[in-house]
C-alpha cells in the first residue's frame, strides 16, 4: 500500500476521490495526463485495495475503500508540521 503511495500523481487521485468519486476523465483533466497513465495509477490503487470502482453506464467511477485512509495523511501532516 504504501508503495502504491509513493508516487505524487497517485496521492494527488487519492486526495481528489477523497472529496467525493471521480471518473477517469475528471482525473485525467485533474492532472494532466493522458487518460491511459491516468489509468494504470488508478489500476495500482484498486489493486492495493485503496480505491474501489463502480460501472455506470460506459463511465468508472472511482471512490476510497476505506475513507478512514485520510487520518493516515492527517497524521503525516501533524508530523510534518512539528518538523517545520
């Protein structure tokens, strides 16, 4: 998981789904990749049990498994701060 982590795209995804679901076109939009790199961090993310992902018609949506996910940032930005 935490490698899934490491990469800066993957947890500017995970802070955008964390404020409600997105499709990958709002991801790809969102960071400025094309839609296939934008894909596979989200393929990484699913695999590792971070994000889930629901069809809607032609569109996937993508949402945090498990929201409780963000306390780990919160915490890691307490640190971080402490440290400044």
């Amino acid at each position: 998981m935490f490698k899934a982590l490491g990469h800066p795209n993957r947890l500017v995804i995970v802070n955008a789904v964390a404020n409600g679901e997105r499709c990958v076109a709002d991801l790809t939009e969102l960071l400025g990749l094309d839609m296939s790199t934008v894909s596979n961090h989200l393929t990484v993310l699913r695999h590792v049990g971070i994000l889930k992902s629901e069809r809607r018609g032609t569109q996937i949506f993508y949402s945090l498994r498990k929201p409780c996910l963000m306390n780990l940032f919160c915490c890691l930005d307490d640190f971080h701060a402490i440290e400044s």
